[in-house]
C-alpha cells in the first residue's frame, strides 16, 4: 500500500481523503505524505489505531505542511505523549484550523500540552478534544489558555470528567 503515499506526493488534485478504520499499517505512508503534499485539505485518519509513534510523525509533517486545514484524529489511542507531539508541529503550523482528537485517552498532562499549543497558535479555530479525560485540572490548564488565543471559536470538552467544581473556570468567557 506503500503506492498511497507515493501517489500522495505527487498529487496536486485531490482535497480531501477519508482513510478511516483501517489498522492495516497505511496512516503512516500517507502522514510522511503530509511533508510533501500540500494540496490535500481535509484528511481525516479516525479509528486507525494511531498511537504515540504516529503523533510524532504528524507533528514533524504538520511543521512544514502548508495546505492540511481538517485534521480528524477521533478515535486513536494518541495518549498524552502523543498530544505532546502533535502541538509540537502545531506550535509551527500555519495552516491547521479544524482539530478533532476526541477520544484518544489523554489526560491533563496532555491538556497542559494542548493549552501551550494554544497560547501561540494563531490559526486553529476548531478544536474537539471530546471523551478524553481532562478532569478539572486540564480543564483549567485550557481555560487559562482561552485568556491569550484570539482565534479559537469553537471548543469541544465533552465527556471530560468535568464536574461542577469546573465551571468557575470558564465564567470570565
């Protein structure tokens, strides 16, 4: 399948690919991909098993991929090294808006990585990072975050472990 990516490289048409539910090895040729293609806008890679090695990948590509602006990560097991690596190459990234990491088991470690992310990051506007589990401390981790990003306009934090106590940080939005 090697013949993906190679095919990825050269390609100057396609705009949005779907490769979704398939844990057959392929994410990863089409992620190197990414540091050649900057045609493709929507790519959407969720419940392919990804993982940490993974995330370091596409952090690498997303510093000097131009043309990504959908990125649907959902249903991975990414982790909080993961998401550490990711907004690595997000912290370079001029192009990213749309983020879907929704359930890909990370924790406040991984929201601390995410908020950083978020205070110099000045293109991404969409971010789900829904059925994680950030508890009340991530929580806050990206609520002190939304003080400094000018740019985020929507914010999925569903299913988080978000109890009551949470609220408070998110009243001065």
């Amino acid at each position: 399948m090697k013949i993906i990516s190679e095919s990825l490289k050269i390609n100057k048409t396609l705009r949005n690919l779907r490769y979704s539910s398939n844990r057959n090895g392929v994410a990863s040729t089409i992620i190197d991909a990414l540091k050649h293609n900057n045609t493709l806008e929507s790519l959407n890679l969720q419940s392919n098993g990804l993982d940490e090695n993974h995330a370091k990948l596409l952090g690498e590509a997303l510093k000097i991929n131009t043309g990504l602006v959908s990125l649907n990560l959902h249903a991975n097991v990414l982790r909080s090294e993961g998401i550490k690596a990711l907004c690595e190459g997000l912290c370079e990234n001029r192009a990213l808006a749309n983020l879907r990491i929704s359930y890909n088991h990370f924790d406040q470690e991984g929201a601390m990585h995410l908020a950083s992310m978020l205070q110099v990051n000045s293109y991404l506007e969409n971010l789900d990072i829904s059925w994680n589990q950030l508890g009340t401390i991530g929580a806050g981790f990206i609520s002190q975050s939304l003080k400094v990003n000018q740019t985020l306009v929507k914010l999925n934090l569903s299913g988080n472990f978000l109890f009551s106590t949470s609220s408070f940080l998110f009243s001065a939005f």
